[in-house]
C-alpha cells in the first residue's frame, strides 16, 4: 500500500503509457489537465497548466490515473471515509503510542524517518505544534539526524509584536531546550507581500490567504538559515475536531461527519497551505498528524469522547490533550497542554486580520461589492477582504478553471457550510477566523467582554491545569543561529 506524502507520475517508456498518483489526503499538490488537441498535462501547480490546457482541475488526492484506463481510481479507501459512526473505546495510551509511531518525524522511537538534511520545528505554542516539538525534542537524542545536525532541535515561530503566539511558543521552547527563532513582521509587511503570497499559493480563499501569510514570510526566513525541511503540525484540527465552532455539535453523529468532512477538504485548505508557502522558497513540509495508520486510530475512536464538554472539563482536542497528559513525564506545561485553540491567522496577532480588512476597505468600493455577483458568478465573494483577493486572483489565474479549483461556501471559525447551521447566530457573523464563533472565543469579535459560555470555557480550562498559577512571560530575543548543510 502508498504511503508518505507524494505526487507522481509514473512513465513506461515501452508503450509511452503512464500511471499518476496523490498522496492519501492530498499534503503535496497537483493538477491535471487536457489539452484541445488531446494531450494530458500534470503538474504540482496551476501555473504549469493555464497556458496549455482547455481545462485542468485539482487531480484527487488518494487516486491513481491511468492512461491507459483514462480515469481515475481511488487506491485510498479506508474504514472513516464511508462517515459511519465509530464505536471504539477511548483509549489514551493506544492514542499517544499511534503518534508516537509515526513516520514523517525523524526522531521518534519507532518507524524512524532519517533525514540527510538540516531540519526543525514550527512551533506557535498551541497544542498541536508543540506537542510535535515535544516528542521530536524528546527521542532526538542518539539518532542519526542528531548526530549530523545537533541534538539540540530547532524551532521557528512567526507573528506580530505582543501576538499570543509568540509569548506561548517562547516558553514552549524554553521549557523544551530548543534552539528558538522568532520572526517578527508588521501588518505592512504581510500586506506588501499578498499578491506573491496568492501567486505562489494559487488560491483566493479568505482564511487560507490571511494564514498563509505570515508562513510565507516565515519559510522564506527559515530557508536563509540552511534548514531544508519542516515539521508542522496540520491535520490534528480536522480530525479531532479542535476548531472552536465544534463546541455546538449538536451530536456525536454530526460531530464525526463534520470531521470526515474537514478531512478530505484538506488539500484546498491546510494542506495546499502547508505545501505551497514552504515550497515558494525550497522548503519541505512534514505533517505527522497526517500519517495514514494514526488517523485510521484516531477516526475510530467513539466521537463521543471527541465531544466538547466545558461542564466537564472537557475542551476541544480534549482526548489529544488526556493522551499527552503525563504527570510523571511531562510532555508540556499543563497551561500550554490545554491552551484555548487558536487558529494560525489569529494567533499570530489579531490586528493583522483587522489590518487586512481595512486594506481591503481601501481597495474595493460599495459599487464593486453590489455587483460582484455579476463579475464573479462562481463563489461570489461576500466581503471586501474576499473581493480583494478575488481580483489578484483573477489576475493571475483569468481561466475558468483555475477558479474552480478553490472551494467555496459560508463558514465560520473554518467550519464547513453545513456545521453553520448549528448555531442561529453564526449567519450573520460569517467569517473564517475563530474569533468569530461568538460565545466560545475568549476574543471573540462581539463578544469581548466574555458571555457566558466563553466564561464557561474559561473556567473549564483553569479547571483542567489544577488552578496552577501561569508564569510571567518575559520578552527575550531570538537566537540568530544558522544551519548549514
């Protein structure tokens, strides 16, 4: 069986035939196209295709194409895709063993993965990053990566000045022993970058812009330092349902289909992020949470237990949390283990979504926005801020089809547009980030002075670290320390 992360195309030289093929959930990107005179055309960008093809769309990820055949088969088909209720019992040492196991993560104890180039951590102190900086940190000792690299692990982070992630991710470090590298940039500087962000990402979706961002400026960071690849942490949202919009599942049964959902759409979202930001400047992406035999794990389990239960204690991502939750040996601080999730384009400072809506503001007028439904017929933008992108977009990529290949549809907090309905409120607050699930965002948009279901998540957090006081965070300065291979 495929397994890794990969896009091919495979040729026999004896007949000319070929066989193309995406890795299970779609981490690296690719396209097929057709041309008038009957010719197929591959490539991992649409850039390589528009000038070319009469059409081209996203080749499916978990397929295999055939040249001889001249269709698509699906090679990945596992038990959760059929989105039938699991039933497997929660178990919290079966789930740290399953990530632990993992291959895409070069030191961890089993199914080791060596690498032969400079590589690291992006770490912005939620908990999904961190707890892979924790493990990779913790097993790196003795390998054969350590021993051409360093057994001190490197971990990279992003944002604003003063952005919650930077503060977490500081003392997520510390308390690792990494050898830490901040990268600070301005609201100007991710907006000067915009049109190259779009680009390189070939996309016009409002949330997958605003974080993809501050990643591009990242990578390109990173780069100039000698690593050559890194280890993220997409995919835990998606299959644990950490978004914050997952706390008004009204049920274990749309919880879960919700989830399956979020899945198999991570290729036009996190993935297409994840790949094409670090890939703009050379740089490779590793995203363990994405490994084929952890998430068949982890879509067993009941999704009764994945439930959010704030009266309980129980926040989002709360089995992830249980399963790292040693008190022996701890994997993190318990108020970074149960840190409030935080979506990337949020935590790296929130006035840079404020700042990119009054940019947007500048740019496109009431007039443009009362006939953007005539100017773009598919996925009608609803904001300026989707407008804006829409127009760079549209420069870039005028066919047809390359507007196709960028989903669409009303969400909130990175909800898909079914999981709207779930809350009566929600559409007349549609917006991707997570501030904008009223009520459950401790920031959130209208919500600043705290309802009380976000008090509620509030006090369940404190409740699930003991009342543990948190420490002072202090400003310290990043390590300007270069790798070279």
């Amino acid at each position: 069986m495929l397994d890794g992360m990969f896009s091919f195309v495979l040729l026999d030289t004896r007949d000319n035939s070929f066989i193309v093929a995406r890795d299970a959930v779609g981490i690296t990107s690719l396209y097929i196209g057709w041309g008038l005179d009957g010719s197929i055309w591959i490539s991992s960008e649409l850039k390589g295709l528009n000038d070319d093809c009469e059409h081209f769309q996203c080749f499916p990820p978990g397929h295999l194409y055939s040249s001889k055949n001249g269709g698509f088969r699906r090679w990945y088909n596992p038990i959760w895709f059929s989105e039938a209720i699991p039933s497997s019992p929660y178990d919290p040492l079966v789930l740290r063993r399953a990530f632990e196991n993992v291959k895409a993560i070069p030191s961890f104890p089993s199914k080791r993965l060596m690498t032969d180039v400079p590589f690291g951590v992006l770490l912005s102190g939620g908990l999904d990053s961190s707890l892979v900086a924790s493990i990779t940190a913790r097993h790196l000792a003795g390998t054969k990566a350590a021993k051409q690299w360093g057994s001190q692990l490197h971990s990279f982070c992003v944002g604003l000045e003063g952005s919650p992630d930077l503060k977490a991710a500081r003392e997520v470090a510390d308390y690792l022993g990494t050898v830490h590298h901040e990268f600070h940039f301005t609201v100007q500087d991710g907006i000067d970058a915009i049109e190259d962000v779009i680009y390189h990402i070939e996309t016009y979706d409002v949330t997958t812009i605003r974080a993809s961002t501050p990643m591009f400026l990242m990578s390109r960071k990173i780069k100039a330092l000698g690593v050559k690849m890194v280890i993220s942490g997409e995919g835990s949202d998606e299959i644990f349902g950490g978004y914050l919009y997952f706390h008004k599942a009204p049920n274990k049964e749309e919880f879960h289909r919700e989830t399956c959902h979020k899945i198999k759409a991570l290729h036009q979202y996190d993935c297409l992020r994840a790949n094409k930001s670090t890939s703009a400047w050379g740089l490779e992406a590793r995203v363990p949470f994405l490994d084929k035999d952890f998430i068949n794990v982890a879509m067993a389990i009941d999704p009764q237990w994945k439930m959010i239960r704030p009266e309980e204690g129980r926040i989002e991502k709360w089995v992830l949390r249980k399963a790292f939750d040693d008190e022996d040996h701890p994997y993190l601080p318990k108020h970074i283990l149960y840190r409030q999730k935080e979506q990337f384009s949020d935590g790296v400072g929130y006035s840079w979504i404020d700042g990119l809506k009054a940019h947007a503001a500048l740019h496109v007028t009431d007039k443009m926005m009362q006939n953007a439904e005539f100017i773009f017929p598919h996925n009608t933008p609803n904001t300026k801020e989707a407008y804006y992108y829409r127009m760079i977009f549209e420069r870039f990529f005028p066919q047809n089809s390359a507007s196709l290949t960028v989903p669409g549809g009303a969400s909130v907090a990175c909800s898909t547009a079914k999981a709207v309905e779930w809350d009566a409120s929600w559409s007349n607050n549609l917006d991707p980030s997570g501030r904008a699930a009223l009520g459950v965002h401790l920031s959130a948009y209208a919500d600043t002075g705290g309802s009380a279901a976000a008090q509620a998540a509030k006090v369940s957090s404190s409740k699930m670290i003991n009342n543990n006081v948190l420490p002072r965070m202090m400003e310290v300065s990043a390590k300007e320390v270069a790798i070279h291979g």
